[in-house]
C-alpha cells in the first residue's frame, strides 16, 4: 500500500511541475480551448485555403464572429493575436492560415479595441 501511495505522490508532483513550467501563452492557449474549440473553425473560410475547388470569403462569418465575441466575453485575451495563432498551431497544425487576417480578425468582427487586444509578439517555450 505504501508503494502505491509513493508511486501516486511522484506523479501527483510530475504534473504540478509540468503545469508549473508551460509558458503563460501556453497556459493562455490551454485555458481557452473550451471557448474556441471547435467553433473557431468557423472563421477557417476567411482565415485560409481550404483545399480544392474553394476559396477565402472576403469577410468573417456571423458564426465565426459570434465564437469570438462569446470567448471575448469571458476573457478577453482569448481573442488575442498571439492566443488565437497559438491555438491554431497547436490543435489545427496542418492549416494554412493568412496570419494578416487572423491579426485583425477581432476588429473585423467589432470585438474589443486596440487597447484590449494588441498584438504581442510572444513565442511558445
């Protein structure tokens, strides 16, 4: 029994030090997920090719602006530049996405201001 009670106290230490050590992005991006996924595919027709026989839309979707504004809603930085391209990267890694577009995403969609959402440049460790 005390066996088990060391092998669950090492672990319970393990995943304390590797939440402890994820970057405060990382962290960000982790946290956000339940408010992005999988709504932001949403804006995936504005944001990048899709593949044959389609095109990028010229503005953002009612749908895709609501996931953002609903996200915003919660906690802003959830709509951030760098939180969203993080987020991007990590859960949908294979999609090409226009990174101009995605950096005024949030203010084609009538969320937040400059001074809510700037654009930081932060890279994940």
């Amino acid at each position: 029994m005390s066996h088990f009670v060391l092998v669950l106290f090492a672990f319970v230490c393990l995943m304390s030090t590797a939440t402890a050590s994820l970057s405060p992005l990382s962290q960000t991006i982790e946290s956000c997920e339940t408010l992005l996924y999988p709504g932001l595919t949403h804006c995936f027709d504005y944001l990048g090719y899709l593949g044959k026989g389609t095109r990028m839309h010229e503005h953002p979707s009612s749908s895709c602006c609501s996931v953002l504004r609903d996200a915003w809603k919660v906690d802003p930085e959830c709509v951030n530049f760098n939180v969203l391209d993080g987020f991007i990267r990590v859960r949908y890694w294979d999609f090409d996405r226009d990174t101009r577009r995605l950096d005024h995403l949030s203010s084609t969609c009538g969320i937040g201001s400059l001074k809510s959402n700037p654009r930081k440049f932060v890279f994940l460790t």
